[in-house]
C-alpha cells in the first residue's frame, strides 16, 4: 500500500536495496556504519556547511544536530532562530531520524482513514528532495534570494570539488543553475540515508534483539505504552504495527496526522515578529496539515485543521521542547498532557486548534504519577547510540 513515488532523478533513492546497503547488516551487530558513497559525502558537506546562507552562519545542521536527535540543539527556545538575527520561524524543528522511511508524498489513505506521509509537518514536499530546497530560501532559516544565488556560492566553497566530481566537470557553471540546485537536494537526501540518519542502536533496538535488559521502570513503561496509556494506535512500538515498507525495527510512528489538542504556545517568538513578517501578529494561529491540502482540496481543508504528522518518538529524549509549537518543555510534560487534557482540574488551556481534536485516544487516561514517569523512562531507551 505504501506509496514510495518521489521525483524521478531520486527514484533509486527510494529503493530498499540501496536503503539496505546504506544500513549496513543490521542494528546493533554490525557498529561499524558501511563508508559513504561519494554523493553522500557531498550531501554530508551541504548539509554541515554553514557558508550557504545569507547572511552565512547557518546551515541544516544547525537545527538538524546530530547531537540533539538531528533537532535543534537550543532547547530553551520553542522555535528555531533564522540565519537572520532575530527572525524566527513558527515551527518546533523536529527531529529527522529515519526521515527516509516517511512516505514521500501525502496521500489519503482509506486504510488509514486520513492522510500519511509527505514530507515536512504538514506534508506540504513531496520529497525528500524538495524538501532539501526549501530550507535555503525560507525567509526564517537560510534566507537565499533564489536557487541561482545559492548555486554561485557553492562553487565558491571547497566542497565545490566535491561536487564535480560527482556531477561532472560543468556542474556548476553558468547556466546550469537550475540542474545543479536539483542535484545539490539530491546529494542531501542521499546523505540522509546514510547510516547516521538511521542507527536503530538505541537501547529498545538492543532490547528487542535480546542483548539488553530494560529496567523495571522502563518495562512497566512499555507496558503502558501499549496498553493503558494507548500510544501505540499512532506511534508503534512493533514493526507489524508499523508502515508497510518494513524497517529493521519500528519507529514510532504511522506517518498520519491528527490535532492531539495542544494548546496555542504564547512564547513561540513568532507571534511578536513584526507584522510585515507575521501580518497576524499573536493572533497567528497554526492550521498544519489544512494549509496543505487546502492546495489541491480546498473544500475538505477544515477537516484537516490542527492536524499534524506523528512524530516518531526515537531520540526524542534529546529533542525538547515537543509539539509543533514547542508547547510542550518536557517529556513528562507532554505525557501530562495525553494523561490529562480533558480533567478540567488539570487545568490545561483550549487547544491551539479546536477542531478535529481527537478525544477517542487519550484526554483522561487515569494514569497516576508514577506511571507517567514510568513512560518517560521508556521514551528514554528510544535514544540511538546505546552501549550495553
Ligand atoms: C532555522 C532552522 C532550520 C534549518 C536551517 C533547517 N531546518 Fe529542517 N526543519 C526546521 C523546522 C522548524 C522544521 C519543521 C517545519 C515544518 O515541518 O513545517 C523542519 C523540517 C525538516 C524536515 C521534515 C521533517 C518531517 O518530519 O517531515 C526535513 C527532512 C528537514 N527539515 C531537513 C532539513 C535540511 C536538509 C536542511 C538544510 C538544507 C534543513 N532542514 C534546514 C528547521 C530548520
Ligand atoms: C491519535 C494519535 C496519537 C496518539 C494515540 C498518541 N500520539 Fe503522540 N503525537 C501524535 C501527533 C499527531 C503528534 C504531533 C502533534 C503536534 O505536533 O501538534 C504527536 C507528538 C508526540 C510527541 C512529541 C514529538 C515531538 O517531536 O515533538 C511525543 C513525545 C508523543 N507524541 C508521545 C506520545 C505518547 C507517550 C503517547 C501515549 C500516551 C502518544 N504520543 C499518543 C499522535 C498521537
């Protein structure tokens, strides 16, 4: 069922042949990651440089950190700061570990009776590929004028070698803007496969493979997990319960999207940007998934409102804050909130979005304190580079 269609150029990077071979044998056996292939290694360079954006200063890593689960390293902050001081996006850089596995273009899924897939939050890239573009020329991260612009400052940069010799001599030429700008995504989502994006060696990787023990905490926590606290409807803790291209292991997510209700987050620094930027002002309101549908099925677009794509929870240890707006500063927090949402006592404000909350799965889950500690401890074996 699973619709894996992305734009034809990066067709091979869809098959699972190559995904296995990025992959390696298999988690946690084989530690040592296989050598990158010289167009991941350029799309390794692109990805790590800051020399491309405008001013210079940012780049994918700087809120895509390989040390914070690939989100943004500033965990004070709901959102993430552009490569211009003092702009902010409206949006909480989420993690994009084992991004590759996320189907590429949103589609409606009568299986699923919603959507799934695509990339970015609110499925609006529908590829890896195109979604690589769009960082550079977002007003709120890379801020380049246009593709031409960032093409000239490649081949101004040492990894320009790099580049042409993967893509040949000409490469980066006068008038091969265009083409170039196309293979600079394409090296990035090919970097992206690489082993580094999709370790699967967290302590649950080990445990489900039976070379790790988890504590009685995090045991209990698994158990709520896929019982009482009913997590696993949208993030599954099994491979069958998991997509249809099967990954080594599951990864915590279905790729569909819903509103969990989370409430508008009055520190996201978006809402005081000046109003050429923001013509809202703090009255911006986030619709997710809506926007995107609102492209091609307008008239359907409100039963998408405040719907978001399920995070998967790997590395999430690593990610705060959590939710789209960042709502959310912890772990406990957030399970908080799935335990309580709909107890008046609890005290928590309307939600951002009020339709389409989905009050079926959780809202008043009745789990006691110790119990939400419990799947916090779990959430913590999610996190990759675990070592017996
Ligand atoms: C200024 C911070 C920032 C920079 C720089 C940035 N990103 Fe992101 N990224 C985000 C945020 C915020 C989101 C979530 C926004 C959304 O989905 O609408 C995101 C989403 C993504 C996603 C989609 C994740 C998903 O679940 O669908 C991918 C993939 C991604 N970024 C890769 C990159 C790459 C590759 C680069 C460099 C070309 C990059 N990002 C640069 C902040 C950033
Ligand atoms: C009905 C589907 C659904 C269920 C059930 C569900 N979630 Fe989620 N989860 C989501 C969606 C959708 C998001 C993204 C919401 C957003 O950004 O507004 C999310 C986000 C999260 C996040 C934040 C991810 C991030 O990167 O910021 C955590 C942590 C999380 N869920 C944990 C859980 C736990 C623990 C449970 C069980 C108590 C649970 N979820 C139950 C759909 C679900």
């Amino acid at each position: 069922m699973l619709d894996r269609r992305i734009s034809s150029t990066a067709g091979v990077l869809a098959g699972l042949s190559l995904l296995a071979f990025a992959l390696g044998a298999g988690p946690p056996t084989a530690p040592t990651a296989p050598p990158l292939s010289a167009k991941a290694k350029l799309g390794q360079q692109l990805f790590q440089t800051t020399a491309l954006s405008n001013p210079k200063g940012q780049g994918c890593i700087s809120c895509h950190d390989p040390h914070a689960g690939f989100a943004d390293p500033d965990h004070a902050l709901p959102t993430s700061g552009g490569a211009v001081d003092g702009l902010f996006g409206f949006r909480n850089a989420p993690t994009i570990s084992y991004i590759i596995f996320c189907p590429p273009r949103v589609r409606f899924s009568a299986e699923d009776g919603g959507y799934v897939g695509g990339m970015f939050i609110d499925g609006r890239a529908p590829s890896l590929m195109s979604q690589a573009q769009q960082p550079f020329l977002n007003p709120f991260e890379m801020h380049n004028l246009d593709p031409a612009t960032v093409v000239h400052e490649i081949a101004a940069l040492p990894l320009a070698r790099t580049f042409r010799l993967v893509y040949g001599p000409h490469a980066l030429d006068p008038g091969n803007e265009d083409l170039a700008y196309e293979q600079m995504s394409e090296a990035i989502a090919e970097f992206q496969f690489s082993r580094q994006f999709n370790r699967f060696d967290s302590k649950y990787d080990y445990f489900l493979d039976g070379l790790a023990e988890l504590t009685p905490a995090e045991s209990r926590g698994l158990e709520l997990f896929n019982g009482k606290a009913n997590c696993i409807p949208c993030h599954p803790s099994t491979v069958e319960g998991s997509l249809r291209a099967p990954p080594p292991h599951p990864l915590f997510t279905d790729f569909g999207y819903d509103n969990i209700g989370a409430p508008k987050n009055w520190e996201n620094p978006f809402l005081y940007m000046p109003r050429t930027i923001n013509p809202d002002g703090p009255d911006f309101i986030d619709y997710g998934l809506a926007n995107t549908i609102a492209l091609f099925d307008p008239e359907h677009a409100q039963e998408e409102a405040g719907k978001f794509k399920t995070s998967t929870l790997r590395n999430i240890d690593l990610t705060a804050p959590y939710g789209h707006n960042g709502y959310f500063k912890t772990l406990k927090d957030i399970v908080h909130f799935y335990n309580t949402r709909d107890v008046p006592e609890a005290g928590w404000p309307p939600p951002e979005v009020p339709l389409n909350v989905n009050t079926e799965d959780f809202g008043n889950l009745g789990l006691t304190d110790q119990e939400e500690d419990d799947i916090v401890a779990f959430l913590k074996t999610l996190t990759d580079g675990y070592r017996p």
